[in-house]
C-alpha cells in the first residue's frame, strides 16, 4: 500500500506515501520478513529482534534509468539458509553482550537479515535505518572479524543517532579534544568505501586515529572505537584512543548502568575466547595469489591458520 516518492524540496530524497490513509513518511517501508527458525545454536533473546527477509528482491525505489545518482534506498536480496545461520550463530554471541535494557533504551527493535545490500546503490556490509530502529545485515561469506566488528560498528551508530538525533555527525567538543589541534573530518564513509586499506591499523595517519576510515567523520570515529571495544581493545593503545575510549563507556553507562567495570571485565573475557582475526586478501604482487591477514596483529601467512573460519 506504499508509494515511493522522490522530494525536489530535499534533493531527491525518499519518502513514503499510503495510498490508502495518505499517511506519509521518511520512513523505508520493511521487506517481507519471516522469524528465524528455532535454531538452538542462536540465542533466544536474538531470535526475537532476528527475522530474514523472504521477498526474492527488496528496494526502496527502483533505479531510474535517466539518472543512474538517483537514491534508490536500502535494497537487498533474500538471503541463503546456510549463510543466514552461520551469521546469526556468530553475532548471537556479539548480541547476547548487550544488555537488554541497553538494547531497548536506544531503540534498536529488530535485525533484518538478507544478500546483496546495497545503499543508494553502494555496496554495504550492514546498514542501520536510524529512524525506526532497523539494523540490516548482509549475511554473506566475509570474514567472521568483519561480521563482528561491523555489527558493533553500526549499533554504535545507532546509539549516536538515540543520543544526538540528526546531529550525531555533528561537532563534539568533548570527543574532537582528543584530536590534534586544527584537524578537520572528512566528507564521510561512503566516500571511502572503494578504499580497501582504509580499515587497516597500517593506515592511521596519526595516534589519535585507529585507522584512516575513522577520520572520513565524526560518526564514523566514533562507531570504529566502539567495535574495537567491543571486540579487541588491545588495539586502542594510544593515549588518545584511550580517552575516546573512556568517553563512550561513560555515555554507555549513562544510558544503561548495567555496562559497568564488572560488565566490561565480561566483555574481554568474552573478547579472549575468539581469537579469529584473520581476513582473506590477494596480493596484486602474486597474480592475484591469497594470503591471510590478523587484523589485529597484522601478521600475513600464505598458509591458512588453523583457527580461522575465513575462505579463499
């Protein structure tokens, strides 16, 4: 019953029209979802926000062929059983950190799980709708790392976004003094993803940076030393990391005291029992050849590790 519409006031942006009430809304109207099966590897409580989506393809406007720019919104594919499980059983465990009332307070009401995400066009990993609490998530074969660190990454976002409204890329005085005088954000992530090395430590032009996609913005920053607190927080070394650090376990702890010490003992517990940092690369170098990478430790080996589930 939603008619897609293109705002000339906003450039184009999307929004939503009923064709029955005329109710209107910024608002992507959901796929076609279905719960996930009553698989016991998957924790209960991430069944309950999980659901997969059962349209074969899902859009929010079909692309114009007069105008290739033209927003096209979240767009997906129904995804693959085996993949769908083998995700959902990797980020149940990341999921099941979380306390709930955590989870609740900022509004993240569901996990839509699909292939071939894309926003506007652009190929993406994960894909937060901010505004009605939706976190999509591509469940196809990429590194389990990557699976993990993403989806702290855009939860983050999404924690931003319940505490700054639309200004979450905004200036942060408190958060922007632990940046090296005078230095200014980039345009943005979306105009760093065709750059594969920007997600590398190697890449960090300065301390104050885990890597070179956290200085494309704010938000992004921000969501980077989220994922690696939630993941490895080995890597924040730096005093300046540190301190980013330390400001968002306190904004954490305000919006749930729950993510106290103790819970964050749990988590690097957690953090100490997997150990698959590897990721697959091909070296232009070697025709192409693979070879794995640590993220974490940045050690490469031809060879593939025994303890990494990544594949060439």
């Amino acid at each position: 019953p939603w008619l897609v519409c293109r705002s000339k006031e906003h450039s184009g942006k999307l929004f939503w029209l009923h064709q029955k009430t005329r109710e209107t809304t910024w608002r992507q109207p959901l796929p076609g979802l279905s719960a996930l099966p009553e698989w016991e590897t998957v924790d209960a409580s991430m069944r309950k926000k999980c659901f997969a989506v059962i349209d074969r393809e899902f859009c929010g406007a079909p692309p114009k062929k007069d105008d290739p720019k033209a927003r096209t919104g979240i767009c997906g594919t129904m995804p693959k059983q085996v993949q769908l499980r083998r995700t959902c059983e990797t980020l149940s465990v990341e999921h099941r950190l979380y306390p709930r009332s955590f989870l609740n307070a900022v509004g993240i009401k569901r996990y839509v799980m699909c292939e071939e995400l894309k926003y506007n066009g652009q190929r993406r990993r994960d894909v937060p709708d901010l505004a009605s609490g939706t976190l999509y998530i591509d469940v196809g074969d990429r590194a389990v790392r990557r699976k993990r660190h993403s989806f702290h990454h855009e939860l983050w976002h999404m924690v931003d976004y319940f505490l700054l409204g639309n200004a979450f890329e905004s200036a942060d005085e408190e958060w922007e003094e632990c940046n090296s005088h005078g230095f200014k954000y980039g345009s943005g992530g979306k105009h760093m993803r065709t750059d594969s090395s920007s997600s590398q430590l190697s890449s960090s032009p300065s301390p104050e940076f885990l890597n070179r996609y956290s200085t494309s913005s704010i938000a992004e920053d921000k969501a980077e030393v989220w994922a690696c607190l939630m993941c490895y927080q080995r890597v924040l070394k730096t005093p300046a990391l540190k301190a980013k650090a330390a400001i968002l376990k306190q904004r954490a702890f305000q919006i749930c005291p729950e993510m106290n010490e103790e819970w964050w003992g749990r988590v690097i517990m957690a953090q100490q029992q997997l150990v698959d940092h590897w990721e697959v690369h091909y070296a232009d170098a070697h025709r192409g050849r693979a070879y794995w990478c640590n993220w974490v430790t940045e050690e490469r080996r031809w060879d593939k590790p025994e303890e990494t589930a990544s594949v060439a």
